[in-house]
C-alpha cells in the first residue's frame, strides 16, 4: 500500500516534470493540469494514510481526473513552515497551500501571493454553507476569503478511570463546576500518591496551553472573550495573570517532575502507562489509546471523558488551506480538491481516519462509527454540552509569543519570576510584531 | 618566494575558489548587508530605514543575553574544548594500546546528526526516568528532587555546554595531523639526550603546535559563533533567555517575528563580532618572523 | 641522565588509560544507547531511558524503511558530499597554498572575505541563494547542493590548511625553482605530496561538516532526487507521535556505514604520515 503510494508519487513526479518543462501542453484544454503540493502529512505523522487516500481518490472524481500531483514532501510541521515562510518571501508557493498548525494565512494574505477564495465560495453555495460564520471568517482577511477550513478542532479532559476509583473520587459526568471542585480532586489524587495532572512546555507547551486557555476561557465573560481574541496584545490583565498563578501552582503541586521542559511524547506515555490522571488533549489522540505500542492492552477502557471545569471546552476553527496557484485551470483545480477535502463524505473519513472533527456543524455521522468507538461517541456528544468555549495559544496568539510562553514557562515554574513577570514578558513579545 | 610569472599563478590558483565563492556568498552577503538596514518583513519588500533595526536590537535585554551567551560559549570552547582536543592527541600521539580505537571512537559524536543528539541527550538527562537519578544514588548524593538539567535555568547553560564540550573528536584530528608532520629526527634525538616523555611534549611538540592551535581556536570560536543545532533541539534558547545565543536570537526574528530586516542585523552583529574574533585570536597566535618569510 | 622512577610510569599509565576510557565511554555511550533503544517500543522509550528492551524484533528497523525513503537519500547524501569534499579539497589546495606563500594586493581581502562567510547565518542567505538557483536552474538538484556545501567547506579547510603550508619549509620550493622546476611542476609534485595529510583531515572535516547538514537540504530540494539523510530522519518526528525508536534505528543504519567510510579515511591520513617523515 505505502509502497504502491511511493510509486505514484514518483511517478506523478516525473510527469509534473515533464509537464512543467511544456506549458503549452499543460494548459491546453483537456489536457492534464499539474497541481503543485507540498505535503507534511508524511512519516510518522497523524494523518499521512488519510492524506494519501485523499490524493488518490481525487484523481478518481470527475473534476480530479485531469489533475495530476506534483508533491514534495517535507516531514514534519516545523521543517514545512520554515519552508513555505521562504517560499511566501520569494513567491513561490505551492498550488495549494496547507496549513501547517501555525497561523501562516494572514502573512500569505498580505503578502498577496495565496488566491482570493470569495468568488468561489459565491459561485457555489452549497459548499459555502457547509462552514459556520466563525470558521470563514477566521480564514478571513480584509474582507476576503483565503483560507478554507478543513477540520474544527476541539479539545477536553481525558481522565483515568482506575486511578480516580484509587483514589476514592468520582468523576463528573460532564464537568467540575468549578475549578475549586477540580483542585479539589486534585488533592484527593494527590493524597493517594496518584500524579493529578499531564502538562509540558518544551515545543510550545501544548498541554499547559490548554490548561491555561481553559483556566483565563471560563474566567467569566471578560476572559471569555479575551481568550477568543485573535492576536491578542495585552497580557496583563487580572484573568490571564490569575490563571498564570495557577499554572504555577500547578507546575509545583499538580504535576510530574519531567513535565518542566518536557515534551509531549513522555508526557503522554506518563498518562498511557498510568501514572497521570488527567490529560488535556483532543479526539486525535484516541487511536493512540488502544494501539499497544504506546499504551498497555485494555488501556481504551479505562478512559474517561469531560470537558474542563465550568463546562468549558476549546474550540477553534482551523486555519485553513489556501490555493497559491497563478493561472485560471490552476487555481479551480486546487479549488476543486479543497472542494473534495471538504465534501461531507471525507470529512466523516477524516474523522474516522484521525479523529479530525468535522467543520461542518451538522454532519449525519453514521452509526457505525459511534458503535464500533465509543470514545468518539462520547466525543461528539459531550461537545453539545460545553457551556463555554474558547481557542488556544497556537491558533491566536503570535508566534513568537507562543515561544516566550515556552520558554518562559520553566521560569514561572521554578518561581524565578511572578505570574504577573510572566504576563508582562508575553506582552513584551507581543509588541515585538508592532515594531 | 620567487617564481616565473608569479601573478598569473596567483590569479589561477585562487579564482576559482572565489568563483565559486561569489555563486554561493556574494549576492547573500549583499543583501544581509543591505535589508539590515531597512524595514523588511516576510510580507512586505524591503524599505530603507536606517540604523532602526540595530537601535531596536540593542535596546533588547534577550539580544544583549545572547551576545554575553554567545561570548562565554566562545571562551569555554576555545579553551578547554581546544585543549582537551590537543590533550587527547598528545596521548594518542605515542600510539598507546588501542589508540586507533580511542582515535575512532572519539570521532563519532561528531557523525551522529545533530536531530538524534538532541532527542537523546533530553530523554537521558529527563528528571524522572532519565540517567539523573541513578547517578545521583550512585554517588550517594542526597537530594530532594532530582535536578532538571534542561527544564531548569539554573543549569540549562551548563547542561548544553555539556553536549558539545567534551567532544573535541575534531581538533584532536588536526592536531595529529599536524604532529605526524614534525620531523622524527628531532623525537630521536631528544630521547637519545634523555628528555622524559612529558619534557618532549612540553619542549618539541607544543611549540610546534602554535599555529595549528590558533587555527583551531579560529574554529571552535567562529563554530561558538554560529552555534545553532543542538540548542534549537533541545532548550530553544530557554528556559527564559539562560540558553539564547545569536543565531537562535536571529533565528527567532526570522521565524517567528517574520522580521527579516531586524534577522539581517542579528546577523551583521554576528558577521562583525566574528571577524573581529578571528582577527584578534590570529594576531594573538602569528609570529611576525614567519610572515615576512612567507613573502 | 635521570631515570624516572618505575611507580610514576606506572600511574602516568593508568591515568593515561583511565583518561581514554573516560572518553571512549562519553563518546561511544550515546550511540551504543541509542542502538539498544533502537529497538523499544514508544512506551518504553518514553517512560525510561535505562531499561533493556522488552523484546529485540526488527520493526523499528522496518518501519525506518517504511516511513522514508532512506536507502535513496543515502545514496545522495554519498554523491553529494563526496564530490563536495573533492571539490573543496581541490579548491582549497590551491587557493590556501597561495595564500601562505604569497603576498599580495588583494590577500588580505580574500581572507577576510572567506572568515566572514564562516559566520553568514543560513537563515539570512537561503532566500537570495534560492532565488539564484532557480535562475540558474540547480534548484533541487545534487549539482546546487554540492556548490554550497563546497563552498560552505572552504573557509573552515582554508583556515586548517593554509596552517598546515605553513609547517612545510620553503626551502624545498626554492631548490625547486633552483633546478628549473616551473611553478606548477613544484606543487604538484614537491607540495601536494607533503601536503597529503592536512588534505585528508580536511577531507575529513568537510565531510563531517556537509553529513549532517539538514537546513540548506530542506530549502533547495523539492523532490527525492537531491535529499539527504538528515531529512529522511525528520519523516520520523511527527506532531504527536515522534518515532523515536525508528528514529534511532534510522541513526544506526546511517551511521555504521559513515564510521567505515571514516575508519577508511584515517588510514590513509596515517600511510601519509609516514610518507611525510622526509620532510624538511
């Protein structure tokens, strides 16, 4: 199957090569058009299978059956983002664009070099209306649609059945009411010698993010709406440096000695082999639960869902896939494709396939899906209950205020400055993207 | 030295090394001269500005951190790196039992990629499974929580240090290389008047080695310049700034500023204070009889 | 004529193998445990860096196959950085025996040129470098990587190199000219051999220099055709899931080979050591 894929790519390769050395025949009518991809879904990552199925089926449909792939691969979130950064400097992009977890839509925007989407979101009104307003209008720039939005991404508590039962608590059915409740729990866990809670801060502190987003996003109406602000600037206010005092708290008390500096994977396999009770993180992360090389047999099982305390979840609509194609043939092919990734069917096999949620609100998602993975069951119901929701870090802030976070967590942690030291450093970086 | 159309073998034996040169590092050095001067971000073309970008880099305590970083890491490593290098060649020198492997082996570190190095030394040295704390029991050190070498600022300078320090695999290889070009006769003759091993080193071979030290203090330096792999795998500069050094300052206003004219002034900072590194180590290392014989 | 006593030979010798294990172990340690974890399973490797795997199948090892196209980037990275290292060396021979001999208007201008492309930060030169690759058409080929890492190698070489002139007598030279030698005669046939032993460890140097380089790989390729192991080690960190286990396997299988290569190497540097004895 990989092998098979291997070969097509190379193949397709060296027709893209041989299309790209003949224009003119390219662009004749009927004929082939050579779509320029660069893919990261490669490797290890999570979603390689369902990206290599989604390429192959394309070519299958009417409007993909002219279309041929060029790709380049390039392993890895980090290592794509460095490369489509130079590529927007210089101008040359891909026919599309994906989005590589890091907000790049509004640079590509400015920099003029990614496609206006609009005319082909009216053109078409059905595929318009699969996306809510807040999903195209985060991939909105100056009024014009350059993004389109593949998956929504949510996230929750996964808790440890076992462990809570050890230590003698009960579990909410959807929620702490509070984060006194929570903290609560966390004692009791605590007392029984059980690790409460799952954080890092290496990379750009995924875990801590979400528990910090949660902590300042169910914060009463004004950390709500801070925490769904895009590119927010001040960080001083009174929710963002409570919930840094409690982040600190929560480092000294909460969680295990690695998680200072850590990385996600040890963390993970912190809560896989038991010894963490709760771990903030989203559906993505449930195939791991019962794949034996990470976690022990029967590991699905003991697991729990519910959302952050006060009913609280993360939700954030994805930066979407831009189309950086130049010629007319060029940019509806690339539409057609995002047209394709976001048909209903495919975004039910993506959620099948990685766990990605679908963006679109209403989807029938079959039975047999929810019966044969209870945990996505539960996933998409328990969705319907969060009273509030809110981004986080990566999806809104600055990059390189989403580093200052991560390196200056360890900081906070080893009280070598205040929460409220910690704030101003953030808002420090924050200004640098003023300058 | 006297020769027969001496500039025409000047002019052949050296242009082509900067043909080749002006390919890959004329239109680059250019442009990081030029755009350090303008207001020039990943969306918008460059805007001539003046000195803003250097007024804006020296105002910033991260960047005056990384540059003291950055000097320290210049020290440490032309001094002891380079001398354990020299040290570890003056004992393979005499050929010892299993030199060849010691040779090899010390070599290695230097072939592992720099992505592997980094994920091994953070899951070696991680504070709950890691290496940390068996040592620790072994020594019988009593501690109330086991240190975390890279997590903590206290030791994240040192623990980076670390990775690459002992490592001197490189210089211990030029310097072998150097030392099997001394004549034998002299080693003979020094035996046959009785010397001991050490007065030998100490008298014949290290003298010898001035130049090739300097060459390598050269190196180890300009490399603590532009240090950038195994930080970025591992601290990324942090925790706070305790492990920022220019090119992860730079690498930052390139990546994650977007900030390409303010990158570009990190980076005339760091062409400058290298330069003037090499020249101050080789003024330091040249004799002067031995420039005017090579004319 | 002293005799050192017996007692101090015998603790200078134990110091002096107690100091090569020392650094054999720190060296050789890593790799050795990145073998062993080479074969645990995520779980294991990332809840304890000491313990044996539990069992010692080959997966991790078919997985680093499966995941990347390893084999081909191998091969690659032995064509790129070969011809890279003879182009530097064969540059580099010429260019720093010019500069140790001779003086002249614009040597000092060479010099400083090619120190201060040591400390030219990759970030800042990649964009103007891949702008001109594509106008000269080597973007995404061997050719164009093995033009920057030539380049790249030729200040650090230039600087071992013209040191190494150094130490080689000009008298041979001068009896050369002497006798009727031409220019070019005397250095390809006094110098050049002298010079064998600084010409591998630049060899050397350059080649461990271009191995691993992962940056300038990433930005000037696009395809399977010019890419080198240190990308195909990034098909095994993923968001999520880093496969550190095939990871270390990948490391094992591209490293073995590259201490061959090096073992190789060295002994060459050693037979022209010997050969280097007659000089002045």
């Amino acid at each position: 199957m990989k092998r098979k894929f291997v070969k097509r790519v190379i193949a397709s390769a060296l027709v893209g090569i041989m299309a790209m050395s003949l224009p003119v025949y390219a662009e004749g009518d009927g004929e082939k058009v050579v779509l320029n991809v660069i893919n990261y879904h490669v490797g290890t990552d999570y979603a390689a299978d369902y990206y290599a199925y989604l390429f192959e089926e394309f070519q299958k449909t009417e409007e993909g059956k002219n279309v041929e792939f060029n790709f380049e691969e390039i392993p890895t979130t980090d290592a794509y983002n460095q490369k489509i950064k130079l590529l927007i400097a210089s101008g040359d992009l891909p026919d599309i664009v994906f989005n590589g977890g890091n907000n790049i839509t509004e640079l590509a925007a400015k920099s003029g070099k990614v496609a206006d989407l609009t005319p082909y979101f009216e053109e078409d009104p059905e595929w318009k209306a699969l996306f809510d307003e807040t999903s195209l209008e985060f991939n909105t720039v100056d009024g014009k649609i350059y993004g389109v939005p593949v998956s929504k991404e949510i996230s929750y508590i996964y808790y440890n059945k076992e462990l809570f039962e050890q230590a003698g608590i009960e579990a909410p059915e959807v929620a702490y009411e509070s984060w006194d409740d929570f903290f609560a729990a966390c004692d009791k866990l605590k007392e029984a010698g059980i690790t409460p809670v799952g954080m890092d801060s290496a990379d750009s502190g995924w875990l801590t993010n979400l528990w910090m987003s949660a902590l300042i996003g169910t914060n009463g109406e004004a950390g709500n709406e801070w925490m769904n602000t895009m590119y927010p600037t001040d960080f001083n206010t009174p929710e963002v440096e409570a919930a840094a005092e409690t982040i600190q708290k929560m480092f000294q008390n909460y969680t295990t000695p690695d998680a200072v500096g850590g990385k996600y994977d040890p963390m993970a396999t912190h809560f896989f082999n038991g010894e963490v009770a709760m771990f903030p993180n989203g559906p993505w992360m449930i195939p791991d639960f019962s794949e034996t090389e990470k976690a022990p047999e029967g590991f699905a099982d003991k697991i729990g869902i519910m959302l952050m305390p006060c009913k609280g979840m993360e939700m954030v609509p994805t930066p979407g896939d831009m189309v950086g194609a130049k010629d007319e043939a060029k940019i509806k092919a690339a539409v057609d494709f995002l047209k394709f990734e976001t048909s209903p069917e495919n975004q039910i096999k993506a959620l099948e396939m990685t766990g990605l949620q679908p963006v679109s609100n209403d989807l029938e998602i079959p039975s047999e899906l929810t019966e044969s993975d209870p945990l996505m069951a539960q996933v998409l119901d328990i969705q319907g209950k969060a009273e509030m929701t809110y981004g986080q870090n990566q999806a809104y802030w600055y990059q390189n205020t989403i580093d200052a976070f991560s390196t200056q967590l360890p900081e906070l942690a080893y009280d070598n400055i205040t929460p409220k030291e910690f704030c101003e450093k953030l808002t420090e970086s924050a200004a640098k993207n003023q300058e | 030295m006297k020769t027969k159309n001496r500039g025409l073998w000047i002019a052949l034996f050296t242009i082509p090394c900067m043909i080749l040169f002006a390919i890959v590092y004329a239109a680059p050095i250019v442009t990081v001269l030029y755009t350090s001067l303008c207001n020039y971000t990943t969306f918008s073309a460059p805007v001539f500005t003046g000195i803003k970008n250097f007024v804006t880099i020296f105002q910033d305590t991260d960047f005056l951190v990384s540059i003291r970083n950055t000097l320290v890491w210049v020290v440490l490593q032309s001094t002891f790196h380079v001398s354990l290098g020299l040290l570890m060649a003056l004992v393979l020198r005499r050929k010892p039992k299993g030199w060849k492997v010691v040779r090899t082996a010390y070599m290695i570190p230097n072939i592992v990629p720099t992505a592997a190095t980094g994920v091994m030394f953070t899951l070696l040295l991680n504070p709950s499974f890691g290496v940390v704390k068996p040592f620790l029991d072994f020594l019988g050190v009593d501690y109330s929580m086991v240190p975390n070498l890279f997590g903590n600022s206290r030791y994240a300078f040192w623990t980076v240090t670390f990775t690459w320090i002992l490592y001197s695999g490189f210089n211990t290889i030029i310097f072998l290389a150097e030392m099997g070009a001394i004549d034998k006769e002299i080693y003979e003759a020094a035996t046959v008047d009785g010397a001991r091993p050490w007065q030998v080193d100490r008298y014949i071979t290290l003298p010898l080695m001035k130049n090739i030290f300097g060459t390598c203090v050269t190196l180890a330096s300009v490399a603590m310049v532009s240090q950038f792999d195994i930080i970025y795998m591992t601290t990324k500069g942090g925790p706070g700034n305790s492990t920022l050094n220019l090119p992860i300052y730079l690498y930052k206003a390139a990546t994650l500023e977007n900030n390409y004219g303010k990158a570009n002034a990190v980076g005339v900072v760091q062409i400058v204070l290298g330069l003037v590194l090499v020249l101050l180590i080789q003024r330091l290392f040249q004799e002067r009889k031995e420039l005017k014989e090579g004319k | 004529m002293k005799k050192t006593s017996k007692a101090t030979v015998v603790t200078a010798g134990i110091f002096k193998y107690l100091f090569m294990i020392f650094f054999v172990l720190i060296a050789v340690g890593p790799i050795v445990w990145a073998f062993i974890s080479s074969f645990k399973s995520y779980a294991e490797i990332n809840s304890s860096a000491l313990s044996w795997p539990s069992t010692f199948n080959l997966d991790n090892y078919k997985a680093a196959f499966q995941f990347a196209p390893i084999a081909k980037y191998f091969l690659n990275s032995v064509v790129i950085v070969g011809c890279s290292v003879l182009v530097t060396v064969a540059l580099v021979a010429m260019c720093s025996y010019i500069i140790s001999r001779f003086d002249f208007k614009l040597k000092i201008l060479i010099v400083l040129l090619i120190s201060a492309s040591l400390m030219l930060p990759a970030q800042a030169i990649s964009q103007p470098l891949f702008a001109i690759f594509q106008k000269l058409g080597i973007f995404d080929t061997k050719l164009g990587l093995i033009i920057v890492y030539s380049a790249m190698g030729i200040p650090m070489s230039f600087f071992v190199m013209t040191s190494y002139y150094k130490t080689i007598s000009t008298a041979l030279e001068e009896s050369a000219y002497i006798d009727g030698a031409t220019f070019l005669q005397t250095f390809l046939h006094i110098i050049l051999p002298l010079a064998k032993p600084g010409l591998v460890t630049i060899a050397l140097l350059e080649f461990i220099n271009t191995w691993n380089e992962f940056y300038f790989a990433l930005m000037l390729t696009s395809g399977d055709s010019a890419r080198t192991v240190p990308i195909a080690l990034n098909y095994y960190m993923g968001t999520f899931a880093n496969n550190y286990s095939a990871l270390f396997a990948a490391v094992v299988m591209t490293v073995l080979p590259t201490i061959l290569v090096f073992i190789i190497l060295q002994r060459q540097v050693m037979e022209s050591l010997t050969a280097g004895a007659v000089k002045g």
